[in-house]
C-alpha cells in the first residue's frame, strides 16, 4: 500500500483573523472547535476534521477549499441563510447557480451519477462549498 494510502487527511484554512474565522463558524456555522491551540482552532465533522490557523496570507478566493458533503442540500441552505450566510451565483459555462444552488453533471461512480452544490465565502474570503450527491 503506498505510503499515504492510508494516512487521515485534513483540510487547513487560512484565517487572517482566527478569533473572527472562529466566530464566523461558531454563529454562521453552527461549529465549535472540538480543541484550540495558539494560532489555531480544529473542527471535528464527521469522520473528517479541518482546521483554522492564523495566517499573514489571505484566502485566493477563487477556488474551494472545503466541501461538506449533506443529505439535504435545499435544507442545509435554507437553514445557513437563516444564519446570515450569503451564497455565491456563478454563471460560467459548465456551472450555473439558480437560488444559490448548482446542478452538476456527472459524479464519482461510487457517489452517483450527479451533484448539487452551493457556495459561499466564510469571515477571511475562503471559499466554501456544500454538496449533495445524485443517486
């Protein structure tokens, strides 16, 4: 098995700000860090966690950097809005929000045979995604 193969992965965020990211995921989210540290503060969800440190370097913006994967992505949108979260239109080819929402063609095959997505920005310019697969 390669030497990775089995490893846990976990996603790192950059926060210029850490206690504003904290605050952000705490009233937005509705996530409390699982353990902090100085510079830095950790998320259990799931099986997989990811992580907020401070950093001097600021988000890009222009990608994702973390996807939860939910059961009911209207549902889930609906109650984040509820918070105040606002969510990303994008017209581009190949991806087309209405509502806030994407249908996405194709999939993994072991995840379906489409997704749904939506996007927002947390408190720092990071791009966060939510996905909902197609069966």
């Amino acid at each position: 098995m390669p030497l990775l193969q089995s490893s846990q992965v976990a996603a790192r965020i950059p926060a210029v700000d850490l206690e504003r990211a904290v605050a952000f995921y705490r009233d937005k989210l509705g996530l409390e860090p699982a353990e902090r540290r100085p510079g830095g503060a950790r998320y259990l969800c799931g099986s997989g966690e990811f992580a907020l440190f401070q950093s001097a370097g600021r988000a890009s913006g222009t990608h994702t950097q973390l996807a939860f994967e939910v059961d009911d992505l209207d549902e889930t949108v609906r109650e984040l809005r509820a918070r105040g979260v606002v969510f990303e239109d994008y017209d581009l080819p190949g991806l087309k929000t209405a509502g806030g929402i994407a249908e996405i063609a194709g999939n993994y095959p072991s995840k379906g045979r489409a997704d749904r997505g939506a996007w927002f920005r947390d408190s720092e310019g990071n791009v966060i995604g939510i996905g909902q697969p197609v069966r």
